[in-house]
C-alpha cells in the first residue's frame, strides 16, 4: 500500500495526522528535527500495527531533507500523500526580529515546503496522483506574530502556485489553515484537526478544495 510522509512531526498536529493516516493502514515515514520527537510518534504507530519509518532531518536543510525523502521513498516506496507540518511559531512584532531571524523563519515555515514540494510533487505528477498537504495559519494577520503572519500567507501563495503547476496531472495539493492555538480538549483539538487531512486526501477529483479552515466552530472549504 503506498504510504504517507509527515514532515515535522511533533505532539502536535504531527503526531495526530501521523496517527489518522495509520488507522486507515497506510504505513508511514516521520521527520523531525530530534530522534527522540520522531521515534516517540514512531512507536505510537508501531502500536497500531502499522509500519512506522522514523527519520531526522532540519527542514533548512536542503540536503538533509531531501536525503529523508528519497530514503522514505526507498522504504515505502513513492509516496502516496506527503504533509508538510514543519513551522517556527513565535510572537514577534514589527521591527523585533533580526533579518536573520526573519530568514530562519521564513526557510521553515515556507521554503521547506517548496523544498519538499519540488522534490516529490513531479513524480507523483508522473504517477498521475497524489496528495501534498500543508498545515497552514493566520488567515487574517496578526501584528504581535509577524513572521508567523508572513510564512502562513507564503504557504498560501504557494500552495496556490503547485495547485496551478500540478493540479492538472493529478496532484491534489491543499492547505488546512488552523486558526488558533492547537491543544487537546479544545476546539483545537489535533485529533480533529487530523481530519480535515485525511477528507482531503481521499476527496474525489470533483471535489476537490485547495484550503479547509479550521477555526473552531466550523469549517470552511475554498
């Protein structure tokens, strides 16, 4: 069965995607940062019967990331859908950050994505299908988290961008904007969230929706 790939898993949102794609039965591939983060959610799926492949990668880090891929790739194959989850969220306001800090930011919540983006979305394209899914944010700016604000709007735009590339050939490529604070028990709860992942990955070509809202009352699908 053609498996999932979940960049920057963590307690979070990562942990539960990883979890929501392993009760259908998919095996997956889980990249953090740190090897304890990513065996802790490794062993959670290992729990459920499920082949787990743990693998540490920095995000900013070109060679490294792209090297996780292709050994996830070697492990399960050609991935059927790939999460991109991977974010620096920090409050800063205008004028705070460095340049520095700023560019820090902007490699993770942004060019990760299009790092990973280029590396496995012209094989699906090839394939004829896929998912590629990025867990997005602040969809109304927020001057106390301005490079949070900056990289949610990025992924937006290029979320829209691949949707232009690769949509044709078949690759659904989506956001699911969060819009608060993720914990558990709360109307952010990740569990829930981890829904909105898996509708969008088995949603019909017809039906199709480029970004789902998660604003803890209802959601919204564009």
């Amino acid at each position: 069965m053609p498996g999932a790939v979940i960049i920057g898993v963590g307690p979070g949102i990562g942990r539960a995607v990883a979890l929501r794609f392993a009760r259908e039965g998919l095996p997956v591939a889980l990249v953090a940062r740190t090897g304890a983060t990513v065996r802790a959610v490794a062993e959670a799926v290992a729990a459920l019967g499920v082949r787990a492949v743990p693998l540490t990668a920095d995000s900013t880090d070109e060679v490294a990331l792209r090297a996780a891929l292709d050994a996830a790739a070697d492990e399960l194959g050609p991935p059927d859908v790939v999460v991109y989850n991977a974010a620096i969220i920090q409050a800063d306001s205008l004028g705070e950050l460095s340049v520095a800090a700023h560019q820090a930011a902007w490699a993770v919540n942004v060019v990760g994505a299009l790092t990973t983006a280029a590396h496995v979305l012209p094989g699906m394209a090839r394939r004829g299908g896929g998912s590629f899914i990025v867990t997005g944010g602040m969809p109304e700016p927020k001057p106390r988290y301005v490079s949070l604000s900056l990289g949610k709007a990025g992924v937006r735009t290029l979320v829209a961008l691949l949707d232009q590339e690769y949509g044709p050939s078949g690759v659904h490529v989506a956001t699911v904007t969060v819009a608060g604070a993720v914990a558990p028990d709360t109307a952010f709860d990740p569990d829930d969230i981890a829904e909105h992942y898996w509708r969008l990955h088995t949603q019909p070509r017809q039906r199709w929706e480029r970004e789902v809202v998660h604003d803890g009352e209802a959601t919204a699908g564009r």
